[in-house]
C-alpha cells in the first residue's frame, strides 16, 4: 500500500485475470503498430515488467486482429500496419496516404439513378430527383482498402463521370470541375462486422471488423453534395482527431 | 440512356449482383435506425423502387449486425439503437448520454502501477513513474456499453480514487477536483474483431465488431493527465462529428 492508502496493482498481479493483463499490454503495443515495428518478446516482458505468459497472450489478441504474425525463425513481425485517416481535415484517400503508395480505384458501378428520399433529402433535393452514383473498391498499393458508395447531386456528379476516376479523389475532381472549394462534411464512424459479400470483395476475413463512414460534404457555400458510405479495412485504416472540451473556444487554440 | 450519355441504373439493375443492392439499401437504412424506427416491407419496396427480395436481402444483413430483430406477428423492430457520441465535442459518457438512461461504472480494478514507456510517454512522466489505472465496464440503462482502461497522472489521478466512480464520469470528477477545465483529446478510432474476453464482459456476440478509441486528454493548460483505451460495442454506440476542407479557416466558420 502506498502511503495514501491506493492500492497498488501491476501487470503481473494475480488478483487480475490473465486475460485482462494481456488485454491491458495488447493496447500499449497497439499504437507501437501504427508505426511498423515491434520488439522481441524478452524485450517486451522487460519493458511492460511482466511475464512471458501475458506478453504472448497479448501477442495472441493482436495476431487474431490480422495484425501481426509470428513467422518460423523470424519472430513477430507487423504484417497489418494501419494507415490513419483525419476525421478533422477534409481529405481525399490519395490526398492523405500520397507517401504510402499508389491509392486506385476500380469502378464497380457508375451512373443515374433514381434516389429514395434517405438520399435526396440529405442532398436537400426534391423527391425523385435523379442523383449520380458512383460505386467503388479502393486499393492502396494494390491491396483492398475500403469499398465507396457515393451519391452526388446531378450538376456536381456528372461530369466527373467524364473523367479519371481510376486515378483521382472524387474531393479534387469535384473541387477542380466546379472551381469552389470543399467546406465541411458531417461523419458518422461506427464498427460492424462485414457481411459475407462486402468481405470478399475487401478480400477480409469473414465476419471481419470494419470502420463504416457515413459522410455528408458540402461546398463551401454549404450546400450538400456528395453523400457516401464508405467500408474500410478495420485492420489497414484508423481515423485520427481531436476533440475539444470547449468548441466555441476553439479560435483561440 | 439519358441525354448526357450517362448510364442509368437503378436498384433493381439486373447487372448489379444481388448483394451489391442489398448493401446499397441497408446502408441507406442504417441512418433510420439511430432515430429507432422502421416502416414494414412494403412501405421499403415502395420507399426505394426495389424488389422485396433486395429489401429483404438489406433487412438481413441489419439483422446479422444485430441491429433489427422479425418479431412473429409483429413484422420489423429495431433492438440495436445505436446512440452517438461526439467526435468533436469533449464528453463524458454520461454527460453524452444522461437523456438515454444512466450511465453506471462497474470498477473491476483501479491503483497505482508502474506504467511502462508506452504509457508514461503519453503522458510526458518519468520512466517508472507510477500511474493510476482505473478500468471499468459502463452501462447504459444497464447494458454493456464500453470496457474503458484508463491510466491517470499521479495527481491528477489518486483523489479521483476516493470519489464515487461507479455514478460519475472522470472527465467531470477530474474538473471538480482540480478545480481546471479540460481542454482537448486527441483520439484514433479503429474498428476490432472483439477477443473472446472482452466480447464477454461486454456480453456481445464472438468475435463481433467493436469501436476502439485511444483518447490521450489535456488539461486546458495544454499538460496530457488521462490516457484511455476505449472498446464501444459496435452495436450501440457511433461516433459523429465534423471534418472540414480547410481547418486554418474554422474560426470564420
């Protein structure tokens, strides 16, 4: 007992159930992964002072998220590096992973359609306004990142039919087609499981983790035009930003 | 063919593969579950010009995410509400949720440990300092609804030990009792298979998808005091927010 009378734990303790330590060290290491590396196990149990049985129980967890593997006369080595996406800065996927590699997308369907109200009203349309949809897997560096249903308000949509969509964010085409600048987009991240189909075309395990985006961009004069939800890899992609205690005060930050 | 010589498709478009609809019209529908209503068949076919069969494909895969539930006799309910917490605006879960039910906090280990580098980094400590850790499953209206590791800086962390910590949030005991208000988080959001544990102590299905948030918060004066790991049952709970094109011009927003 410290002086003050708070209990003292560690990551040893055995009033703790084994698979709570290993969860607890699992976290620590998660964000070591964002970055590529990860040390040898007698390495590990020295830094987290615990024992071997934790450390390769935490191991466990994170080779089961697809994140790392144990390979034969290797040891653990990151196969699932995740790549992270601003959830405050308003970008295009190839805007944002540039210097991880080459992001290209393969066009699973393009067109006009018919939207139901769940669409034209949150592009502020009149019921039964023919919007653009554009459906599409993207790939970073070859490998399955995420699967993208856009639907674009007409006049905004398209024209970007006319062009490379293969090789370029629809946020920078739109932008450079218009000639206005993006605004601010509503989002909604939530976890599911991916069904049997959208797993395979992700080439991810069945039943897998997924981060699902909802989100709504407008221009900059605020008017909506580009709803999509997007599918990615729960172990290729993580979303990073800030949250602030104070909004009103965040001017003077 | 319309006369721009953009394809027309529509969701009954027999070249789009049976399932590609399906997910097109659940994802239209995922919206209208966090308001906790759906209309029965019909009124879907209608809503989105598709066949039932799509309809049905879409409320399956809801279902799979254990999101709606057929009743015998009663048609469609949504079981899976799913409530939204702010991606933006610093909140505590019971501040974020206390027109929801309360929120209560099982505590099944707080103290002190020594915290490894990847902790006492974080939160710019010595290495070898000692670290509060406090971790906890919330409840909303008595169901799971996060398994939250927390490790606190020292001071920041000991007189929260004495407080009631299964009936308030650390963010709103944190202020009372340094007498300081938060100022931001910095936060990654990922989305994890749940490991056979956790999933139990969140009583949710194997292996089902969860929304795991590492949150690090300041103080106002700009110091790093709580360092969280955070798993949220995919199921109940999203994460909204705003993104913007231009961050350097929010303040004119």
């Amino acid at each position: 007992m410290s002086r003050t009378e708070v209990p003292v734990l560690s990551l040893t303790d055995a009033r703790r159930r084994r698979a709570d330590r290993a969860r607890q060290v699992a976290d620590m290491l998660r964000r070591r992964l964002h970055v590529g590396v990860l040390p040898g196990e007698p390495e590990l149990v020295r830094e987290f002072g615990t024992s071997r049985n934790t450390v390769r129980d935490a191991l466990d967890l994170l080779r089961a998220e697809g994140l790392i593997e144990r390979l034969p006369g290797v040891g653990t080595v990151v196969v699932g590096r995740k790549y992270a996406h601003g959830l405050d800065h308003l970008l295009g996927l190839a805007e944002t992973l540039h210097s991880h590699g080459e992001v290209t997308n393969e066009l699973r369907a393009t067109g006009l359609i018919t939207a139901p109200p769940a669409i034209t009203a949150r592009l502020r349309l009149p019921d039964g306004e023919p919007v653009v949809y554009i459906e599409r897997l993207r790939r970073l560096a070859g490998s399955p990142l995420s699967l993208d249903l856009t639907y674009l308000v007409r006049d905004v949509g398209e024209p970007l039919l006319r062009e490379d969509l293969a090789h370029n964010d629809v946020f920078v085409l739109i932008e450079r087609l218009t000639g206005t600048r993006l605004g601010t987009a509503d989002l909604t991240v939530e976890a599911v499981n991916a069904d049997q189909h959208s797993a395979a075309v992700l080439e991810a395990a069945p039943n897998s983790a997924l981060l699902m985006v909802e989100r709504l961009t407008h221009l900059a004069d605020g008017r909506p035009v580009d709803l999509e939800y997007i599918r990615f890899r729960g172990d290729r992609l993580a979303m990073r930003g800030t949250a602030r205690r104070d909004p009103a005060e965040e001017a003077g930050a």
